[in-house]
C-alpha cells in the first residue's frame, strides 16, 4: 500500500503499520448529521495510489455506509485500487438460515463489501461452516492467522501456561497455540442454551492445578463463557486465569464483569482498540496488505 487512509479508533494501529511500512496515513473525516446521516471526507491528494482503508467492523451498522463512502471517493480522487483493511469482519456467524425468514447475512455481507473494495485482509473471522473467506468473497483476500502471536505472548508472559480452548470447536485452533507456546493444553466442554447463558465444565488434570490456566477464545462478547470458566477453575481448585482473546468486543460491561469474576488479566489484540490490547497486528496485516496491493 501506499496510503493509508485511518477511519476513527484505529490510529494506535495505524501508527504502528506507518512504523513498519512507511506509508503515508490520512485520517478519515467521519462528520455526523443530527439526521444520523454522514459526512465523509478524505484527503484529495489520490491520483494513481493504492489506497488501503484501516477500518475494524466491530459496530458494522454505522460503519458500514461510510466505508462504501470512502472507497467510492477515493476512487473519484484517482486512486489506483482501494482496499480494506479489517482486523475484526462482522456478520460472519449468520452463514446459514437457522430460523424461518431469517437473512443469511455472511454473504449478502461480503457481496456488500467487494461492490467497493479491490482486496480484503482480516485477522481470525467468525468463520462456522464457511470454511474459507473464498467461499464469500469473489475478490482476493488474506486471512491473518493469530496463533503465532498469541503464542508469542504467552511463552515470555506466562511460562507456566496450561492453555484452555471454549468449546470443542476450537481445538485445532488451541492445540496450534499451546504447540507454538511448547505449553499443555485442554478444552472445556460448553452448553449455551441463549446469546447469555452457558454452562461450562472444567475437565480434570494436575497440570491445570500446578500451572497457570491461560482460557483462549476468538471473541469475548457477553463474555459468559469466560465467566463461567472461571467459576469452574476456581471450584477445582487453580490458580485465576489468564483470559487471552482475539477480539475485544466486550458488550456492555463485559470486560469488567470477566475481571470482577476472578480473571487475573484480560490480554486481547488490537483487531479492536480497547484497553486491554496487548497483542498487535500490524505486523501480519501490513504484510497481507501489501502482497495483495502487489498483486492487484
């Protein structure tokens, strides 16, 4: 890429992918109306660039107009390919009708998004029975994969770690991690009945009681899964947790509940900012961006 153009509550990332890149990066101007309508404004200075846009899709719906915005405009100021950046892609989980006369909003989505943009990067999407971004996308993506930098956290932060994954689902995934970390690992069983109520069993292990019990999860939310964990592990017995994850989304008082429940730190990457970021990106998703910008 060789202008970054920075949409509002990315400009920690933005700084650090200008510390790696050296491209130039522009704030975009997102001016809101007492109608809710908005005003985007870009610098002008866009004649035959590749435009990357640095936006995280964590509250998709104001963000997402704006967005089509903005690439559409850069356009009109002669840039030669635009593309997105989004640490954090939204409506990904809907891949499927689970109800009578419900949207299938994955790829009415992604249809949404390639109208405007020539390339997407993402770290770590929502992904169920989508197995691949392809499957959704008709324009060139990357996917960033965090399980090496999770493990790069984890290695000098916590060397006693025995890794914990949420559900089944996520073995694969926390086995990576754990091999990365040269840690143990094991994974809860969870029953969610409803969007807030789970039901959580901690298995049975010394290594869980002997060492420090690191829970990973893609996305922390309502943050009950967590919660609920932590209950567990301290009815067996282990030392509090350790609660790594990718994506910060923390709804309503998510964050504070997890921490008031025993966790010992919340670590998160900055897919999206939050105070808890301690784990950065830039460096993954800069390097996508810039194959992709080669290739375009």
């Amino acid at each position: 890429m060789s202008v970054l153009l920075v949409f509002p509550g990315m400009e920690a990332l933005a700084t650090q992918i200008v510390e790696r890149t050296g491209n130039h990066a522009h704030p975009v101007d997102l001016h809101h109306f007492p109608d809710g309508e908005t005003l985007v404004t870009l610098p002008e200075q866009l004649v035959d660039q590749d435009v990357a846009i640095l936006a995280t899709l964590h509250e998709p719906d104001p963000l997402a107009l704006p967005l089509t915005f903005a690439a559409s405009t850069a356009r009109e100021f002669g840039a030669r390919s635009v593309g997105l950046i989004a640490p954090y892609l939204a409506y990904m989980r809907q891949d499927q009708r689970f109800a009578p006369g419900q949207a299938v909003s994955a790829p009415i989505f992604a249809r949404f998004l390639q109208e405007s943009i020539d390339w997407l990067v993402t770290a770590d999407p929502h992904l169920h029975r989508v197995h691949s971004l392809g499957e959704l996308f008709e324009i060139p993506t990357r996917r960033v994969e965090t399980a090496p930098l999770l493990a790069e956290w984890i290695k000098p932060n916590v060397p006693d770690a025995v890794l914990l994954g949420p559900d089944g689902e996520s073995r694969q995934w926390v086995a990576e991690v754990a091999q990365r970390a040269g840690r143990p690992f094991e994974v809860l069983e969870k029953v969610r009945s409803g969007d807030r109520e789970v039901q959580v069993s901690v298995p049975q292990s010394e290594a869980l009681l002997g060492g420090t019990p690191v829970i990973l999860d893609d996305i922390a939310s309502s943050g009950r899964t967590m919660i609920e964990a932590i209950a567990r592990l301290a009815d067996a017995g282990c030392s509090p947790p350790i609660c790594v994850v990718i994506h910060a989304v923390f709804s309503g008082d998510a964050y504070n509940q997890i921490l008031n429940a025993g966790a010992a730190r919340i670590v998160t990457t900055n897919s999206i900012f939050h105070e808890s970021n301690a784990i950065s990106l830039a460096g993954p998703l800069s390097d996508a961006a810039a194959e992709l910008t080669d290739n375009t």
